[in-house]
C-alpha cells in the first residue's frame, strides 16, 4: 500500500534530513507516506478512544473510562521496571546500573506473577491496555532480551504463572498473528552495534513453543496458574 520496504524511507519522506532512530510503533499517512506520530504511550490510547467509530463490531474495549486510573496505574510501573527495564539492563554501561536494572526488573517480574496466579487478565477477566504493554516484552523476552540484554536470572519459559499468560494471549486473536520473531531478533541483534557487534543472530529460541498446548483445564489456560 505504502510501496516501501523500510519503515526509515516514511521517516525520510517526513523529513529528509532525519537522522535519530526509526522507531515502532508509528502511524504513517498512506496518502502522503508520512510519519504522522511514533508517540508509542499515546498511540494505543488514541487507537482505544479517538478511533472507536472505526473499531470492528465486538472489538473488545481495552481502555474503558471506569477503569482508566486502575489501568493506567498498573501501565505505570510496568513500563519503567520492565518495558523499560530490560533496555536499563541491556544498555548499562556500568555494573551497578546493570545490576540495578536487573533486580528492579525481576522483582516486578515476581510481582505480575503473583497478582497473576489468582487473575487470568492483569485487571481480572477481560484483556485491557495494560496486557497489551506487558506482552510486547514478554513476547521477545526469551527470543531477545534473556541473552542480548542480559535478563538472564530466569527465561520466560521458567516462570510457570507468566508463561502461561503469556501463551494465553499470544493465542488470542491480534496477539499471536502479529508476531514475527524473525524480524525481531534480526532488529536487536543487527542494529545494537554497540552490544552484539558480529552482527550474529541466534537461531532460536523455537518459536513453535508459543504453539504447543500444555496440560491444563479446559478453559485453555495452564494448569500452573488459577484464572478467575
């Protein structure tokens, strides 16, 4: 639609002379293949309120106004200690910040996973906003971060309660279909000069794992955790 084949070429279209980082998400006009905003906080925000007269019939509301401070309170410390967190690890340049960085994040890490051992959804029993900022990290956690970055103390797959959630939202419908663990680990590990200079990519993890059904009540979720 956009005829491009780099995200970089709707930046430069922009504006020529850009020379920061291209960045996802970002919202381009397929009328003039410009950058309109790569605002990340506010784009699913604006997606969830200014855009709801083009929602498809049934889309699920993932920002509704009764639980806006609730959400936008979990969204919080989400994105600082982990959204956030893996790249204060990844980019330390000093073992006390690495170190920091790595004990806030697996501490809050350990925190989702018992508020998640009771709830099947971060806000209980419908998917909100605050999933969605949680699973763009879990989602590339094992493929990148456990290993590039350095967020090693456990993988993904060795936290029962958060794998499982996880796997639960990667099946549902607009999670799991818009992943490309290809492209991601070729992101990290060809454009972090700094941190992987070979330009090496890891040929796994499997990404069939996020596939594979484990023993568990027929609600589809696992068995290593209870869902409300």
């Amino acid at each position: 639609m956009l005829g491009i084949r780099y995200l970089s070429e709707a930046y430069l279209a922009t504006d020529p002379n850009y020379a920061g980082r291209v960045t996802v998400p970002s919202i381009v006009d397929v009328e003039t293949g410009r950058v309109v905003t790569n605002d990340y906080p506010r784009i699913t925000l604006d997606l969830s309120t200014e855009w709801r007269a083009f929602h498809r019939p049934g889309a699920p509301e993932l920002y509704p106004e009764r639980l806006r401070t609730e959400i936008d309170e979990g969204i919080e410390p989400i994105f600082h200690n982990v959204n956030n967190g893996v790249y204060r690890c990844g980019f330390a340049t000093s073992q006390e910040a690495y170190e920091a960085a790595f004990h806030t994040l697996f501490g809050e890490l350990d925190r989702l996973s018992e508020r998640l051992s009771t709830r099947r959804y971060l806000l209980g029993d419908m998917i909100t906003e605050a999933d969605i900022r949680l699973f763009t990290t879990l989602v590339r956690f094992d493929a990148v971060y456990h290993g590039h970055f350095k967020c090693n103390r456990d993988k993904l797959t060795e936290l029962p309660v958060l794998w499982a959630y996880a796997r639960d939202l990667y099946r549902t419908p607009g999670f799991g279909d818009t992943v490309d663990f290809d492209h991601i680990k070729r992101h990290y590990y060809v454009t972090h000069n700094q941190i992987n200079p070979t330009g090496i990519v890891p040929a796994g993890p499997d990404p069939e794992i996020w596939n594979r059904k484990a023993a568990g009540p027929a609600n589809g979720t696992s068995g290593e955790r209870r869902t409300s």
